[in-house]
C-alpha cells in the first residue's frame, strides 16, 4: 500500500535548497518508507556570530535519524527525532565549526519497518538513534567521516536501509487506517475510521501508539494541517471559504487558529515565510 502516492507533506519551507539545508528523493523502493533523505550539501563551516538566527519546524507525520559529523572535535552524533503535534524554533549553531549532517526523514508509519524497538513513548521524543535504529546507525555512521558528499552517501545509505527492511512488522491495519486518514485529507472521524477498518477505538489506539507513537485522532489533525498548508502553498486559486468546507471546519476562524495552533504563525505569514526561503531550482508553481 504506496500511501505516499495520495499524500506528501512540507516543511514550513518547502522551497529551501541551500549547502546547509537540500532534500533529496529516495529511490522508487523506499517512497513508500522515505519522505526523503536532506542535510549538508558536504562540509560546511559555522561561524561564530553575535547575530542568532532561528529556523521553525513545523509537524510533518514524519520522524527523523539526523547523524551530524563534527570534524572540529572529532564527533559523530546519531539522533531519533518522534513525531511530534507542535512547532518549535530552533537556534542555529554559533561555535566555529567544520561539520556535516545527513538526515533520513521517514513517513511515521513507515519507520517501524527498519526499528528495532516501537515506537511507543516517542511522540516528540530526541534520543539516541541507538535506542531505536541501532544496525542503521552503526552501518551509516561508518561512512559519515569518509563521504560528506551527500548526493555520493545517499546510494550507500539507500542499500543500508534495503538490508534492514523488515515489511513484516510493518501492521496492515495500521497501514489501512492510516490510508482512511490520507484519503479523508485528515477530515475523518474516530466512529467513521472504526467502521472503515473494522478495528474498535481501542484497538487502533494501541496499534498506532505501537507503530506511529500517536494517536489516531492526533495523526488526523496533523494530516489535515498538513493538506492545508500544501494547498496553501501550491494552489495559487486557493480560497480560504472554500477550504473550511473541503476540510471540515466549523467557520474561517477555526481553519485559521487550526492553523496557528500547529504552525504557530497566521497563514499569510507562514506563506511569506516559505516563499523568503526559496532554493535555486524551485519554485512555488512546481514541485519535485
């Protein structure tokens, strides 16, 4: 079941492509796994400023293993990153320092095929990515120092990540709920997801905190933010009136503060904030 063929969520700065930030697709195999693998086009340099910046992360349905080798102190660190239901902003680094960092950024109900462990209790959880994702993390880490390319790491990790494949535990009724939910655009109710799987409240709630680490009722709110700030960004014709019905809102004012409430900004600002972060080769008519 190919869900990322009905449903393909964006950061709050869908257009960034720079040394410091590029995502890159995965291989046709791992689409329905991998959102898509991003980090540091190859080593990059931090300086030290008094001026501290600060980038915004909003909710995707995603989780993370963010590896980031610091050649400057000789270190290496591995992290998990859960899904999470809130933004947050994050300050950049203000060390000197010579660095790389490689991500691989996983659809939530496709990461519990490469784990080791559930993914329960990891709703926005930063752990070790040994806890979880510990062949991953020993096999990739083994390149880090040798290969800061990305675009040369990226076919390395792609057959790293095939021989850790592991579809069995990947549960089809989550799978199938998780489906009801895309295809609904997040606009589904509990009663109605219950009916649809043929699964009791309680179950799913079991079954997604064992593989997702959340909610249904929570996955769906976010899948629903998630089709709207697509639309959003890449309907040039979008209509806020419009999208309160084709989303299930009560009226404009909960679509908006629905909005705020996960992107922590109104949505006129949180589109000129994408478009100030637009890379060099894309732009908000297309899309990779």
């Amino acid at each position: 079941m190919e869900l990322n063929t009905i449903y393909r969520p964006i950061t709050a700065t869908p257009f960034r492509s720079d040394n410091n930030y590029t995502e890159f697709e995965p291989s046709d195999i791992l689409k329905p796994y991998v959102r898509c693998f991003w980090g540091t086009r190859g080593i990059v340099t931090r300086r030290k400023s008094s001026v501290v910046t600060e980038e915004i992360v909003t909710p995707d349905t995603c989780v993370d293993i963010m590896f980031t080798a610091d050649y400057t102190n000789n270190k290496l660190d591995s992290r998990f990153h859960g899904i999470d239901d809130r933004s947050f902003r994050y300050r950049t680094d203000v060390e000197d320092r010579e660095l790389s960092t490689f991500a691989i950024r996983f659809y939530a109900w496709g990461a519990a095929a490469f784990a080791q462990e559930s993914m329960k209790k990891t709703k926005g959880a930063y752990l070790d990515a040994e806890y979880h994702f510990s062949e991953i993390k020993r096999e990739i880490e083994r390149q880090l120092f040798y290969n800061a390319d990305i675009c040369q790491l990226i076919p390395t990790v792609e057959k790293v990540l095939l021989k850790n494949l592991r579809v069995r535990p990947q549960n089809q009724a989550v799978l199938q709920a998780v489906y009801e939910i895309l295809a609904k655009r997040g606009n589904i109710l509990i009663g109605d997801l219950k009916r649809r799987t043929l699964i009791s409240e309680r179950q799913l709630e079991r079954l997604f905190d064992e593989y997702i680490g959340m909610s249904p009722k929570s996955l769906s709110a976010i899948v629903r933010y998630q089709c709207l700030w697509n639309d959003l960004i890449y309907n040039k014709s979008f209509n806020t009136l419009d999208a309160v019905y084709r989303y299930g809102y009560s009226d404009q004012a909960h679509l908006c503060h629905d909005f705020k409430k996960y992107h922590s900004m109104s949505m006129a600002d949180a589109r000129e904030y994408a478009l100030g972060n637009v890379g060099n080769i894309q732009d908000s008519s297309s899309r990779s």
